[in-house]
C-alpha cells in the first residue's frame, strides 16, 4: 500500500544550529571544558558517518517507496563510569525505563510518542504516518529527497516543541517504554522531529562492526 507524501523543506535548517562553527565562543568553550576533563563521556569508537541509505522499514511501510534516508549514528566507549540500568524518573512512564526495542515498521497512527532530550527535557507528540518526503541541500549546494519517519506536536501553530538544537541521539519511545526509534533533527519552530527506526539503526551498526549487538539488560 502506498502512503501518502507530505513534503517539507530544509531538513538541515536545526541541524546547522546544532554545529559549532570555528573560532566561535562555543567551540572555545568546548575546548575548555575538555582541557578541565568536563563533559566526557569517552572516545568514539564508531560511526555510520551522515549519509542517505535505503532503509528496511521504510520499505516496509510503503514497497514503491525508492528514496533513501539519512543515516547518523556514533558510539563511545564510556570512561570512568559503569554502564546503566536504562532508568530514570524523568523517564515519565509507568516503569520509568525503556523497556523494549520494537520491531514493528512504524508505530500506529497517531500513538503518542515521547522523548527525553538534553536540552528540550521531557517531549509529547504523536506518530504521523505519512510518508515524509525531505527537501534540503547538501554541501555542494545539490538537492536531496529522503522518506523519513516523524512524529509531530499535536498542533503545529501552538503545540510545544517535540525537538530542539542539542536533542539529536535522544531515544523515541512510546508511553509503555517501547524504544522505536533515535531522534537525529527537526525543522525550525521544533513541531516535526525526525528518527531513525531501532531496527534500521541496529541492521547499520550491525553492518559497520561486522558483529552482533548485546545490550545490557537483554535475555
């Protein structure tokens, strides 16, 4: 079954916001903080690099889909801490933790869909499944279209923000703790965020590290 396309423009517009440009007061800044050992989570291991790749589960949602989709992902080797329980009481679930990875290739319709981000906080929106279509420019100034998933503010004039500058990597999940997805960006009011579907972003580290994945908690 084919979905429908909505098409929106300037999938990089948040994403600019998040870089630290040269010479700027917030690089000068980071630099600090990493001479006083602040902030430091470990050394980056590995990463998928940002690039467009066709993914499964949008193959799934809609077979006559043919774009690809953005594809970001890095990870650290954590230093001088234990690994975590993936609990928080900020996580504002029953359970207070991500308690499963979904499978399923998109969430239902309008399922409400949380996240807790770094700088936004504790975030409430709603899957919209239509198939997005993504307009933006690369680097060398050429026009690129991805499908990606979405969830969205229950009103894009009033609602609050479901994203901002520095909630890329924040884990998407749904009020049981069902991780379904990584949040990677969103346009610029915030009302839109983007994610990578968990099964799609574990096929690529899978394929990256020529490994299997065992995360802490899992049978």
């Amino acid at each position: 079954m084919s979905f429908p396309t909505a098409s929106i423009r300037n999938l990089s517009e948040m994403d600019q916001v998040n870089r630290v440009g040269h010479g700027s007061p917030d690089e000068h800044r980071l630099e600090t903080d990493k001479k006083k050992g602040k902030f430091r989570l470990g050394q980056v291991f590995a990463g998928s690099g940002l690039r467009n790749k066709h993914l499964t589960t949008i193959k799934m949602k809609d077979p006559t889909s043919t774009r690809p989709s953005i594809m970001d992902w890095a990870l650290i080797r954590l230093v001088g801490r234990a690994t975590g329980q993936n609990t928080s009481l900020d996580l504002k679930t029953p359970s207070h933790r991500f308690t499963t990875l979904t499978t399923a290739a998109s969430p239902p319709h309008e399922l409400r869909i949380f996240e807790l981000d770094h700088a936004t906080g504790w975030t409430e929106g709603q899957c919209n499944n239509l198939k997005l279509a993504n307009i933006a420019q690369d680097e060398a100034g050429d026009i690129v279209v991805t499908h990606e998933h979405h969830f969205i503010s229950e009103s894009s004039h009033t609602g609050s923000p479901v994203i901002g500058p520095g909630d890329s990597g924040a884990l998407v999940c749904d009020d049981q703790g069902r991780v379904w997805g990584m949040a990677f960006g969103g346009d610029e009011m915030g009302h839109r965020g983007y994610f990578t579907h968990i099964v799609d972003l574990f096929e690529d580290i899978r394929s990256a590290l020529g490994t299997e994945i065992r995360l802490v908690g899992q049978d």
